[in-house]
C-alpha cells in the first residue's frame, strides 16, 4: 500500500500539497484551518487521532501489515509534529505581544502587579474545543498562537484563595475574596459588583521554539462510555493532544483598582496575590489536566525572581501608604533648594522636606508660573500633603 499523501483542510483552489505549504503559518492556523489530515488512493481517510492507523483492508496479515501500519504510523506523527514548530514570524509576534503587554503594565505603576515563572510540566489548554481529531486546543484568533485566557487566570486564583482560607492564612476571608473577584453567589441584582482585580491574558514562550505532541491513554473506555465495567482486559487506545512544553516561560500580569477595596486590603492585595499565585503553582496548576500534573509551574516568590522590580514596588507601597496618612497643611510656604535639588514647605513653626529627586518631581507638578516665582526665591503659598515630616505631594 502507498503511505498517503497529506492533504490541507482546504479547498482546492489553494495550493496545498507541496511540503512547503503554509510553512509559515502560525501553529493555530495550520491546526485549525490547514491541518494536513491523510487520505490514501483508494479513498480511505486516515484516522490521525486515534494512534492505531487502519491499513487498506486489501493489505494482507503478517510482515506486510505490520510494515505498512508502522508506515502509517509515522505519517500519523508527521500529521500533528508538522503543527508544533514556531516560523520566525510567530516566533516575532509572540515578543511583540508580551513586550506590548510590559509596556501597557508599566502604564499602571503602583497598581499593577506582574510575575514571571517557568512550567515545570506541560501546559495543555482548550481540550475540549471541537476539533477533527477530538481534542482541541486554545489559541488566540487571529494570532494563532497558544495563549491563557485572563478568566481562566481569574478562575484559579480564586479557588488558590479559597484553598488558602481553608487553610486559615493570614489575610484571606470571604470578604478579602469577594472584593477582589467580585461575588460569587449573586441572589439580587443589586448585590452584583466588580471585583478589584482584573486579569490579562497569559503568552507563553513555548521552550525550543515549538508545542509538543502529548499522549493519553484511556484504561476503561468502554466503561466511561457506559457500555462495560472497568477491568483490566480492555484494549486501551493512545489519544494524541498538543501541549505547550515543560520549562517554558510566562508571564502573569494583574492591575488593582484600590478605590473598590476596603481600607485594610489596599495595602493587603499585593501579599495576598504573591501567596496565591505560590500555592497554584505548586498545588493547583493552570490549564487543563492538572490533576494528573499538568501545567504546574515553578513557584519562586516575585522578591527572589526580580529584585529590582521587588525594590520598586517596596518603594511604590511605601509611596502609597505615606498618601493615605497624609496631612494637608494649606497655605504652607514653599521653598526649593537650587544646591541640593530638595523642596520644603512651611505652616505654623512645622517643616517637611522632599529630598532630591522627589522634590524636583514635587516642583514639576506645580503650573509653571508657580515653578518661575519659587525658583525666584519668591513668596509663594501651596497646599502641602506631608507624613511624618516628609513632604508627600503640594498642589496649587
């Protein structure tokens, strides 16, 4: 019997049939639109997801069988490891999309929370999507690229909270849950609010450049189809799925809004992120399959990981907690230091101080006829926000 030859799920006025074909498409697109599935001469289309090719029945038993199934065989391989390579075009798009990620974070300072960690299995995703060969997978249209959706990031944060509070953590309660997911259980309408975290979408950066073919192999299917007991005689058949591979990396990113969280959990969130995201790396996992170990990923806390992102966000909260506290003293003069770049302010015999460089970013925020009179050595009166005899913030 001739191997047969593999055929794009396309029609026939597109050329498909050179090895060449759609080399460089993305791994979604040749997965769901291009995907090369098999068909001999004789008509008989080859099963690409069940792992047992059926050779034409005209094939007799013996050697020449069993020469031909292992030919199929490999073509059954060739069909879903000609989805799993990245082109240099994906590959771009992937740095594209995590670099804009970054840069848009970046945009939310003090309130977006960001981190990074490496899987230590591999991550499948989107399963149950209908596909031809009966296990789907999730990528982002129109990209075609692997990808975590944000609500599914959402989903085990919460149950990681959950779990944690079972636990009796620090911090965690059903109202901490609440005000940072929104509700779960909505009896009226007017008890529905958002909750304070909103998550984004997850790329991955497949290692080696690539997705690999992953295989589960049912025990007791005719029992899951209701048809038989489970025993141990059943002929179990190997299912083939895609999955992004172990030591990849990704990258988290969360944006807070305070201004919906009580009092006590704007200063709490960020410690109670960093636990939640710890415990489902390690016991919860992402994607599907997790309770036979995938997508479980290394939990390094974010103060080991990036020690400089860690001193900034040190230095936000610590920003953020000086502004809570802050006392306004209206009408304090104000005076800048030409020599040691510091601005201080003056109400009542009290005085606060901006050290360099915070007193120059305070002198900026101030209109520009105000800055040319204080750089003047003139008499001018603001309204200065000051904590512990550390000017915060003036205003005109």
């Amino acid at each position: 019997m001739e191997i047969p030859h593999r055929l794009a799920t396309v029609p026939a006025y597109i050329p498909s049939q050179s090895p060449a074909a759609f080399a460089d498409a993305a791994p979604g697109h040749k997965f769901l639109g291009y995907l090369r599935n098999s068909q001999g001469a004789d008509g008989e289309a080859f099963a690409a997801y069940k792992g047992k090719a059926k050779v034409a029945r005209h094939v007799p038993s013996g050697p020449a069988k069993k020469t031909a199934n292992e030919r199929l065989k490999q073509e059954f391989d060739g069909v879903l490891n000609e989805v799993c390579g990245f082109p240099a075009s994906s590959k771009a798009q992937i740095k594209a999309l995590r670099d804009r990620q970054q840069a848009l974070h970046a945009r939310h300072g003090a309130s977006g929370y960001r981190i990074s960690t490496t899987s230590t299995a591999p991550f499948a995703t989107g399963l149950g999507n209908e596909h031809p060969i009966e296990n789907g997978f999730a990528f982002l249209t129109p990209y075609g690229l692997p990808y975590l959706a944000g609500s599914g990031v959402k989903g085990i944060l919460r149950r990681a909270m959950q779990e944690l509070l079972k636990e009796k953590a620090d911090g965690f309660s059903d109202e901490a849950i609440n005000a940072l997911f929104g509700p779960e259980d909505v009896n009226k309408s007017e008890d529905a609010q958002r909750g304070a975290l909103d998550f984004w979408d997850v790329f991955p950066n497949p290692a080696g450049g690539k997705l690999v073919v992953e295989i589960m192999t049912p025990h007791f299917g005719k029992y899951y189809q209701g048809s038989d007991t489970p025993h141990d005689s059943g002929q179990p058949i190997p299912v083939s799925f895609l999955a992004v591979p172990a030591k990849s990396d990704f990258v988290f990113h969360v944006v807070c809004h305070p201004s919906r969280l009580p009092a006590p959990l704007q200063s709490q969130w960020r410690s109670l992120l960093d636990q939640a995201f710890a415990y489902a790396f390690e016991w919860v996992g992402f994607g599907a399959k997790t309770s036979v170990g995938y997508g479980a990923m290394e939990s390094v806390p974010m103060l080991q990981q990036k020690p400089n992102e860690a001193k900034e966000r040190e230095k936000q909260q610590d920003a953020q907690r000086q502004e809570q506290s802050a006392q306004a003293w209206a009408g304090a003069r104000v005076k800048f230091n030409r020599d040691n770049k510091s601005l201080r302010v003056e109400k009542d015999g009290q005085t606060a101080v901006a050290l360099q460089p915070k007193g120059e970013e305070l002198l900026g925020t101030l209109p520009p006829e105000l800055r040319s009179k204080i750089m003047g050595n003139q008499f001018v009166k603001v309204t200065a926000f000051v904590a512990e005899g550390v000017l915060v913030r003036v205003s005109a």
